[in-house]
C-alpha cells in the first residue's frame, strides 16, 4: 500500500513533539475524518526563519509521514518560502503517496500554514 | 544438499512467520479442503448440464455439496442455490424476492423492508440502491452493544411489511443478533397478517461457530460463503425456504432451479461441501478453542494497554467467538493496521482513513461511539488455525506499538 519512503517517516518520524513555548500552534483536521494535526513553531526573530519545527498527528500512516515531511521540508526556510510549500511537494518528497491519501499532505500543509498565519497575526498585535 | 537451497532454508528459519489475525476478512483454504477440489480442474472438468459421462461426474459432485450443506442447515435439497459469492446471495434474496414480489402486488402497492444500520455493505447497498427506485426502507438503530432491539422490530412492521433482514454475526463486532427471536415474532406475526413477513439472515460470520439450523432459527432465505469458512472464494450459497417467492436476477441457462444462471462453479461448490462438512465435524470443540483464545486476548489486552476497551456486547454470550473489536484512545486505527502488519501481524479496523468516503465505520458509528473513537478502532479475527503463541506475539508487540503512537499524536 505505501512506499518504503513513506513507511520510513512513518516508523521514523524525526520531528514528532511538542515544543514547549512556541511561539505559533496550527491545527488541521477534525475527528470526523480522523486526522488530526497539530504543528508547533518556533521563529528567529531577527532572520525570520523557522528555527525548530515540531508536530503531534493523530491520525493514518499517511498523515503522520506527512506531518513530518513538512517539517523536514521548511525546517531552516524563512516563513515566506515556508508558505511556497504545496502539497504535492509533500507528497512528491515521500515518494508519491497513493491518491487516497494525497488529502494528508494537504492536511499537513494546512497545518503549517495556519501555524505561520497564527505566528504572523500574533506578531501584528 | 546444495549451497542456494541452504541458504534459502536459513533465510527462511530467520524470517519472521507471519501472524495471520484476520479471519472474518477471509481464511486460508484448509488444504485438506483444497485436495477434494483438485480433482475438479483437471480431471473431472464436465459440465453439470451435460448428459455425457464427464457431465455427470461433475453433476453427481454438484448434487453431493448440495446434500452436505442442506444436511448442514437442515433443509431440503432443493432449497439450496450456489452463486458467487455472499454478496451475490444476499442481493438473490432481496432483489430476487421484490421482483417476484412485485409481479404478484397490484398497483400502487408498496413494498416495505426492514434492515439494520450494522448490516454488511452487501444488504446496506442493495437496500440504498432499492430505495431509489422508491422501496421503503426502515433502518433499525442498535444500542451501544451493537445489537438491535426487538420492540423496535415490532414497532416498525406495518400491513406493508415484505421482509425483514437482519445478519446473524456482525463482522466488525461480532455481535451476535437474536435471529430465533425475530424469527419467532415474525411467526407470531404472520399469523394475523394479510400477506406475510419473509425472513432472511446474512449467517456469513456465523456457520463457523453457532446453530445454523434454518427451522431452530426460523428464516426463510440464509445466506453463507465459502471464504468464511476455509473453503474457497467465489462461492456463495443462498437457502430458500420451499414457498418462498424468488426470482432470478442473474437470467440465461436453467441452473439452481432456474434462480441463478451460469455453468456452475463445480471446483468451488466442491470446495463449499467439504468445508460445512469439515465444520459439522468439529464445531463444538472449535468453539471452546477459539473462546478460550478470545478471553484470554482481551482479558490481557485490557490490562497491558491503557484506555483500551472492547467494542461490543461486554457479555461473551453475546458475541461470536472469532471477533474482538478494541478501542485503543489517542490512536488511529489505520496506522495501527499498518504498524502491526510492519511487525508481521495482520489485523483490521473500522477506521476511515481504509475507505473512499473517509468516513469511519457506520456499524460502531450506529452504536453511538463518537467519531474519533470509531477512527481507534482494532478488529482483531482468530480462526481455527490461531495459535495461543501466536496471541502471545500479538501482546507482545501490541503495547509497543500503541505506545509509540500514542506519542506521536501525543494523546
């Protein structure tokens, strides 16, 4: 059904966590359709680059390799080039992921960006 | 002994054996089973309906299947009917008695069936799909148990009532329905009512383990599969009480009394024979086996993982002995198939995230079980060939693998 890939991230996740103090939380997802995600940010202040990216998923194999290949994708990135991630850079990093599935790499990258939007609005206040 | 075939047997010695735990998907063909079909490939290939003497071989097997399952259900030879499958079966007996219906009612009136929201797929869609062309549905709700209640039978049988459709065992929970009960208040009913109630059951998940004796249970259309049962797949059967108006959906040559056209599948229905005979034989002490397996499985899981529960009637009496439905809180079904299955052990869930719709499980969904908690759900399936050691592996592996993705959702 997955790919070696995917299966890696998924029994491997590098960035799965929580970061204590983040400084921006995203969620995407709901119960209904059994993904939950949650991605936690913290920001260099001065360069505006993700500094350390963490996540927590409920949810199927699929969802939880994603989850951390979106970490691992913008990890470093400056929020502008974070948000250029799309989905199908995720799913095209895991090696393709069947098409059922390609609804949890939107997933994650909805998570993200809420996460950066979130961070971005807190700053403005 | 040459070097590759050494190798290969120390290969083979240091690969894990896989735990098969998923019986009420399917079972293994019992090999025993197998051999009494070999011959039905290449040998005796006939076609039933031919008169010459390859014909009649395969007729005379044909017709011997046909008496082991009908001894098996207690009902006569001439209400058993092969198809293809159970699927097959149940849309035989619920689409083949409104067309016969249908032909025998006037104008204007309306056919009415009765269902539950836990059925399979396979009388769920058929009924959807009838009621588009305008057949009134009624849908029994379950309790928190998974089964239905019979007030709520009786509350919904009206004059216009036709049939009633109810499985025996639920494949996801194992729910044991009181199939003799309603039979009997359908008995009770039809007594009084200007046209009568059919009944049938969808026993899929039951021949292996309880009474499928058609008269103790009081149904008038029974459906079984091969695959169920450690017979092959691609074989169905459907009992059809002698009376009971049935029409063919499938039409062309006159095979099974003119209900289900097509040369018949002599090798499987083989297969099919052997298998009720295979269970006729050791039903009873299968039974104790696998119950004994299934307490033990539980009752362990329960206490080594946290917020675990059972999905289901909690009283075993109301349960089959094959199925266990968990619950494992903080956890996604579907990466736990999947992690399981990296570990060498193949189970199921009602989980979403396995069907197009992404919609979680409408049997636990009917129980009442929120939906994140229909999302963490574990169907484990033993069967005769299950093993305690291999339970032993499976708890073993099992609280690891929560764990690990209880921190990964960190729930």
């Amino acid at each position: 059904m997955y790919n070696k890939k995917l299966l890696k991230h998924f029994t491997n996740p590098k960035f799965f966590g929580k970061i204590k103090n983040a400084d921006a939380i995203g969620r995407a997802g709901n119960p209904r359709c059994g993904d939950i995600m949650d991605i936690f940010l913290k920001v260099d202040k001065k360069t505006q680059k993700i500094k350390d990216i963490k996540f927590q998923t409920y949810g199927c194999a699929a969802a939880i390799a994603a989850s951390d290949m979106i970490c691992e994708l913008v990890k470093g990135k400056k929020l502008d080039e974070a948000l250029k991630v799309s989905f199908k850079d995720v799913s095209s990093s895991l090696g393709e992921m069947p098409p059922l599935k390609v609804h949890c790499a939107q997933l994650a990258t909805e998570a993200l960006r809420t996460a950066i939007k979130n961070y971005q609005s807190k700053k403005n206040d | 002994m040459p070097k590759d075939s050494i190798i290969y047997i120390i290969k083979t010695m240091k690969q894990k054996k896989k735990i098969y735990l998923d019986y009420a998907a399917t079972t293994p063909v019992d090999p025993r089973i197998l051999k009494v079909m070999e011959p039905y490939f290449v040998e005796k290939y006939g076609n039933p309906s031919s008169i010459h003497s390859f014909g009649q071989e395969a007729r005379e097997a044909v017709e011997k299947a046909r008496n082991q399952v009908a001894e098996f259900l207690n009902c006569k030879v001439s209400e058993i009917v092969f198809t293809g499958s159970a699927t097959e079966s149940n849309n035989l007996a619920i689409r083949g008695l409104l067309k016969a219906l249908k032909r025998r009612k006037r104008a204007g009136e309306k056919v009415h069936i009765i269902t539950s929201q836990v059925e399979h797929k396979a009388v769920l869609e058929t009924c959807h799909d009838l009621e588009k062309d305008g057949v009134k549905i009624t849908y029994l709700p379950v309790g928190r148990d998974g089964i239905i209640n019979l007030d709520d039978l009786r509350a919904e049988i009206t004059p216009e009532t036709d049939l009633v459709s109810i499985m025996y065992v639920n494949n996801e929970t194992g729910a044991i329905q009181p199939i003799k009960k309603i039979g009997s208040l359908i008995k009770e009913i039809n007594k009084t009512k200007e046209h009568p109630i059919f009944f049938h059951t969808d026993a899929v998940q039951a021949v292996n383990w309880l009474n499928c004796k058609v008269d103790d249970l009081g149904v008038d259309l029974l459906t079984f599969s091969g695959h169920k049962i450690y017979g092959p797949k691609g074989i169905g059967v459907l009992y059809i009480r002698t009376g009971i108006p049935v029409s063919s959906i499938i039409t062309g040559g006159e095979q099974e009394w003119g209900l289900r056209a097509g040369t018949e599948n002599v090798a499987n229905i083989v297969g099919l024979g052997a298998a009720v005979e295979e269970i006729k034989k050791h039903k009873e002490k299968m039974f104790r086996k696998v119950r004994l397996l299934q307490e033990k499985l539980e009752k362990r899981v329960l206490s080594i993982v946290p917020k675990s529960r059972v999905n289901g009637p909690q009283n075993f009496k109301e349960r089959a002995p094959h199925i266990s439905n968990f619950a494992f809180e903080g956890i996604e079904g579907e990466s736990l198939v999947i992690s399981l299955d990296l570990e060498g052990i193949a189970t199921s869930t009602g989980s979403a995230c396995t069907s197009r719709l992404l919609k979680p499980s409408h049997v636990l969904m009917a129980m009442g079980l929120p939906e994140l908690e229909a999302h963490s759900s574990l169907r484990v399936s033993l069967g005769k060939f299950t093993t305690a050691r291999e339970i032993d592996i499976f708890l073993k592996t099992l609280p690891r693998v929560v764990e690990r993705l209880r921190k990964i959702s960190g729930r």
